[in-house]
C-alpha cells in the first residue's frame, strides 16, 4: 500500500493509448479516491478522464455534453467518445448504469479490488453483465481470510483458466504442504506484479506498532458483566421504551462497552446521573467532558496521550469500526479544542477529499483526523500524519493494516508510531488474537514470493 499503483496503473493505460489502443477505459475506484484519480490523471497524461458520479440530474448532465460525440444533427455516432477515461464508483456499478454496460470496454482497471473477494458479491454479478475485453485489478491485500478470496480474484481474471472452485480448493483448500504453497506461487507468478516497500523506498521511514492494553473502569466492568449475565434489569436503567439495549448480538454489545459504554443504548443518562450525584452538588463546569472521559479506560489513555503528541509537533490518525464511537470521540475533541477533521460513510465524496488536503497541508493547523477503518482506511495518502491510533481492531487485520498504511508508505519522511488499543481480559483481546492468525496465509503465499 502506498506503493504507486494509481500511478503505475495511468502509466499503463497512457503506454496502450500511445501504441494505438485509444479506449474507452474504466476506472473503478473507492468513493475517498476518485478525485485523486481524476488529479493523477490531469498531472501525468493528456488524456481526457471524467468522473462519473453523483445524482442522476448530474449524471445525465455528464452523459449530455462531457461522454457521448454526436453528428451535425445531434444523433449519437456509435462507438465514438469524447473521454478517454472514466472514473466511477463500485456503487455506480452496483446501481446497474444501462449507459455504462452499453460501451466497449478496451481496458478496466479496479482499484481495492480485494471488493471482489466474495463469489456472490453483487458487485462481481454486475461487472460480469459488462463488455470488458482487458482487466486489472489492485489491492495491497489479495489474501484477507481464506484461499477461496484469491480463487474468486483469479475466475473473474482468468474464467477459463479457473473454471472450477472445487477443484481449486481440492489442490489449494487447506495448504498445509510446502509442495501445495509452490504450486500456488508458480500459478500466482505469472498473472500478479507484487512490489513490498522495502523494494522500492530503501530510504522509508521505520514504523513501530505498540499494543496498549487498557483496563476496563468501574462502570465498564458493571456493564460488561451486565451484558455477560444479560441483567436485563440493570441495563434498562436510564433507558426509555425506544432505547432499549439489545443483546440479540451479545459480542458486539461487548466490543461497544470495550470502547465507550456510552455507546450501549440508555447507557449515558444512567452515568451522567450517577456522576451529578457523586460531585455532591459541587458540578464541575467541564462535568460532561469529564463524565465521558472517566467513564472508558481507551478514553483515560486518550487523554493522556493526546497533549503528549500535540506538544511534540505530532499530527494524528485515529481510527475506529463504529461512527457512534466517532462521534463520541468527536465531542471530546471539540470539548478539549484540538482542530480535527473526519471521514465516514456519512461524508460525502467531493468533502472527502476537501478534509484530505485541508489536514495534508504544510502549514495547516489540524492535529487529528478521525476516520471510520472501511471508508477512510482505503487508498488515501495521509503522510502529513506520523501517528496512527487504533481504537478498536478489525476482524479482518487486513483493514488494519490498510489503514496503518494511510500514514506509512512512500512520501513518509517520519517515523511512524502505531498505537493499538486493546481492553485487557476482555472479548476484544481474544478476537485480536484469533484476527491475528489470518495473517499467517499471506504470510505463508505471498510474502516469500
């Protein structure tokens, strides 16, 4: 990640337009990056690319007078296109764009591709309905969870080469043999280009991941073990009849009480109240800051970690799974005043990229930036920042690194520091450490390559 696979990938369509082979070429990108695309494209080609993206005033608008040549009466001249490259989104393809099916594809390249992992994606059902005669695909994570992610990679590529799953799985499934990871490498060799940082920055900063175990507080442990014996009765406290805690999902109501117990519904009022009544009436001006901040152990170490940081000229990446742990997270550094910018599902595309180059510049005053691991942990450059705080882990520890990657990779002239929060004797402990186990496939496949 970080390696220049934007760049590598517009070089190559710029080399197969010189020799002759003018388009049209698709580019599928995430929301965060599309504008970045489009920026990469304007600074090394002369080609003409636009984005296709938006509502579907705009969408037309686009189809009107930036993608379709027309004759002297203003008919459509088939196969003929006034853009060279066009850049949308994997939820453009999602929402089945007719006009987008209709064109001949010379050339596609899908960025993030690791969005195909599963065989019955939707995503993967649309791009099959299109006329796409060469493909690429980029991910800096082509082996997350399972060999039988690669094996859909590898049909959508190759169909005819890779017809069969079973049979794949059959020689590749289990891979518990040196002369079966070989055998999967030699395949592998000839269809994936694979380039480590080490390779082509020999001068890239060092990053240090440290795990930071956190006790639970007082009140996390009275929910925590709330939850564990479903007391029924002391988690409705505070709670009305519309927010009511569920505990059909009993792992993540525990991974919600890990972060923030605020994030348990009725949870909040229940502490403010309690916490009113222990000031003995001597309220605090700063009460609800200080409420939030005792009331989680990742909270405490944020506190303290934080002005450290700040006072050494240190800019800051955080990172969770949850946008209601955002947000708390948000309302604390509004409380405390550090200048912060965010990205989530929520933000929309053209913002995204606003708040990128907003925190990126060189003398900008922003300290942290908030992001959710699934939208902004994916193929934005953020070097500007040379702290990564993990609050909360991933399933899948690809994500993690991706996002560690938003600050580590090339351009990177600091150090990194990663930070990863970690309740201790908790459920969140024992999903990190069966997460972490999954690493161990890449490893074994695609490091030794």
């Amino acid at each position: 990640m970080g390696l220049g696979k934007t760049i590598q990938s517009i070089a190559f369509l710029q080399e197969v337009y010189n020799v002759g082979v003018r388009g049209p070429f698709l580019v599928i990108a995430p929301l965060s990056t599309i504008t970045n695309w489009e920026r990469e494209f304007n600074t090394w080609t002369e080609m003409n690319s636009i984005v296709y993206h938006g509502s579907l005033a705009s969408r037309q608008m686009i189809q009107q007078y930036e993608m379709y040549c027309k004759d002297s009466r203003g008919r459509l001249i088939p196969g003929a296109y006034k853009f060279d490259a066009l850049i949308t989104t994997f939820e453009m393809i999602l929402s089945d764009c007719p006009e987008l099916r209709e064109i001949e594809w010379r050339c596609v390249i899908i960025d993030e591709a690791h969005r195909l992992k599963n065989r019955n994606c939707k995503l993967l059902d649309s791009l099959k309905h299109m006329d796409l005669e060469h493909k690429v695909l980029l991910t800096g994570t082509p082996l997350q969870n399972t060999v039988e992610e690669l094996f859909s990679l590898l049909h959508f590529l190759e169909p005819s080469q890779f017809p069969s799953e079973a049979e794949f799985l059959k020689d590749f499934g289990d891979l518990k043999t040196e002369e079966q990871v070989q055998k999967l490498q030699a395949i592998l060799k000839p269809m994936m280009l694979r380039r480590l940082k080490e390779d082509v920055e020999k001068n890239l900063a060092p990053k240090q991941e440290t795990i930071i175990e956190v006790e639970l507080t007082n009140i996390q442990k009275k929910y925590y073990r709330a939850i564990l014996e479903k007391n029924f009765s002391f988690l409705s406290k505070g709670a009305g009849h519309t927010n009511m805690p569920n505990l059909l999902n009993t792992m993540m109501e525990l991974r919600k009480c890990c972060n923030h117990p605020y994030l348990i519904n009725g949870a909040e009022e229940k502490i403010l109240a309690e916490f009113r009544e222990s000031c003995h009436h001597h309220v605090p001006p700063d009460f609800h800051l200080q409420a939030m901040v005792r009331s989680a152990g990742k909270l405490v170490l944020i506190d303290k970690l934080l002005p450290k940081l700040k006072a050494g000229g240190h800019k800051v990446l955080i990172f969770s799974q949850m946008v209601r742990c955002l947000d708390i997270l948000e309302d604390y550094l509004i409380q405390k005043r550090y200048l912060y910018e965010r990205i989530d599902g929520r933000v929309r595309g053209n913002l995204r990229q606003a708040a990128i180059d907003r925190f990126s510049k060189p003398d900008s005053d922003r300290f942290v930036f908030l992001l959710c691991t699934r939208a902004g942990g994916l193929g934005i450059n953020l070097t500007a920042a040379d702290t990564c705080i993990i609050f909360d882990s991933d399933w899948n520890p690809q994500n993690d690194l991706q996002a560690q990657a938003r600050c580590h990779r090339i351009g990177q002239s600091k150090a990194v520091k990663v930070y990863r929060l970690i309740t201790r004797n908790s459920y969140e402990r024992e999903m990190f450490d069966k997460a972490s186990l999954k690493l161990g496939l890449d490893k074994a496949v695609l490091q030794s390559m």
